[in-house]
C-alpha cells in the first residue's frame, strides 16, 4: 500500500510543499506520494475524517492553521503555544499536530544573519505572524510592533505570544494610523533590525515599502510571487533578505523529519525549490 502525504490549502496551486516534499523522499529513497489539495475551511472535519490508513502526513497553509486545532487528538507544546498547526503526523487513528512554522522562522533567519535582533515589526496579524513573534522570542527580541488591518483580529496572535516563556514586548498598530501619520511611521520602522512581512502584495505600498528602507534585515515570508514589491525594495537597497523560500525549505525538513522519521538534506529541498520557481 502506497503512503500518502499533502498540503491543504485554499488556494494551494501555488504551493512549491509537493516538490519539496517530493524531493525529499527520493533522497530518502522512500515511495512515498505527496500531493496538493484544495481544501476549504468548511470542508477540512470531512475531508480529514475521510482519510484512511495509508495516509502519514499533512502539510497546512492558509486558511486552515489554526482551524485544525481542534479537530486534532493531540498538539505538540509548540503546536499548542502557537495556537496552530502547520503539520498533521497521522498514526494509529491519531492527529497529532505540530507546528514547524516558528522553528523554521528562527532557522532561516539565524542562516542568514547572525546579528542582533533588538527591536522589529511584523506586517500581518495571522497565523505566520504569530509564528514570527513567537520565533523572536527564542531568539531574544524584547519588542516588537505588530501593525495590522483590524487590530480586533490580533487577539489570538497576541495570545499566542503571551504563552512564550520570554516573549517580545508587543504593541500593536494599524496600517491606516501608520497611513495617516507617515511621520509615525518613520519613527516606527527607522531603527529596528528587522520588518517581517506576512502580508499579501497588495498591501506592500509604496508607504510600506519606503518605511522599510531603514531596516537591516527583511523577512518576506511569500514566495509567490518572487520578488515581491518589498523583497525588490531590499535588493535594491542592499538591506539583508531573508526569503519565503528560506521559511519554506527550513520547516519542511522538519516536516519531513515528523512523518518520515528521517531527516533530508536542507540544500536539497532548496535546490529543488529554486529550480520550480525558476520554471514559473
């Protein structure tokens, strides 16, 4: 019987998880398959409780991180203070979720600048973002400024960062006060470390974009498209970049390692990732 494993999502066309996962079980000489699906919020109890034992894992985006929470047996202690699960091991009739998302934000920011991360902002106030706050707290941020659509909406990143043992000091503002006062926002963004994105295209204005020009590092957590309007911006700037393919390859071989048991290389998930987006 052949073991099965996918990323949920909607939209999820776009998800590079296949070719990594997939390159990962032929460096681990497993016959393995791993598949996209299109998965709706709505429709994930009955998509999960259709599943049969052949199944092994399950790679999570948007909308359905924190949706699977309670439809699981059992969370990971990161799963459980991220408030989240980005992945799904399936054994014995049992869901166990974990989250990779937070340890991957940490690795691929550390892989690519070792400096320190006094103070940042993180654009978004979902799932990731939660995951980028609770990161910086391992790695030992003290403050950070969470600037959102609707600060109403932020509760349950909030509570997430209030379960870290040593959590940034978070204050939490809205893209349209920041709009309106650009002079605020200059103040905000001019001398912190790092600005996480995690936010759509749509929302990285030419005022976002020119409020980032400061920062040292820049985290972009998509990947498609590439570039963004804000990872072209820190190129152009010479600022550090940190990529969404960075996040993606360091918690998918953690991913791997959860229902393979086995741990695959990092550059080869990455080599295939860069060769697909090269292809798009």
């Amino acid at each position: 019987m052949t073991t099965h494993c996918a990323v949920l999502g909607s939209p999820i066309a776009h998800s590079l998880s296949p070719v990594l996962h997939r390159a990962a079980y032929a460096e681990l000489g497993l016959d393995w398959e791993y598949d996209a699906c299109e998965v709706r919020e709505a429709d994930l109890p009955g998509f999960l409780d259709g599943l049969d034992s052949s199944w092994r894992g399950l790679s999570l985006t948007m909308p359905l991180k924190r949706a699977v929470v309670p439809l699981l047996d059992e969370l990971s202690a990161r799963a459980g203070q991220a408030g989240a699960a980005n992945t799904v091991v399936l054994r014995g009739g049992r869901r166990v979720g974990h989250n990779t998302d937070v340890p991957g934000v940490a690795a691929a920011l550390r892989e690519r600048y070792d400096g320190p991360l006094r103070s940042a902002v993180v654009l978004g106030g979902g799932a990731t973002a939660a995951s980028v706050l609770l990161a910086l707290g391992d790695l030992g941020c003290p403050r950070a400024d969470l600037v959102v659509r609707d600060p109403g909406r932020a509760g349950e990143t909030l509570a997430a960062v209030a379960r870290h043992p040593t959590p940034p000091r978070v204050e939490v503002r809205t893209f349209a006060e920041l709009a309106a006062a650009p002079t605020a926002m200059s103040d905000l963004f001019d001398e912190v470390d790092l600005v996480a994105s995690t936010v759509p295209v749509t929302a990285q204005t030419p005022t976002v974009l020119a409020a980032c020009a400061a920062a040292t590092v820049v985290f972009e957590v998509l990947y498609d498209p590439w570039p963004t309007p804000l990872a072209l911006a820190a190129r152009e700037r010479d600022q550090m970049l940190v990529g969404g393919l960075d996040l993606l390859v360091h918690q998918a071989v953690l991913q791997v390692q959860l229902m393979t048991g086995s741990l695959p290389s990092l550059d080869v998930l990455r080599a295939a990732g860069e060769r697909a987006l090269l292809d798009r």
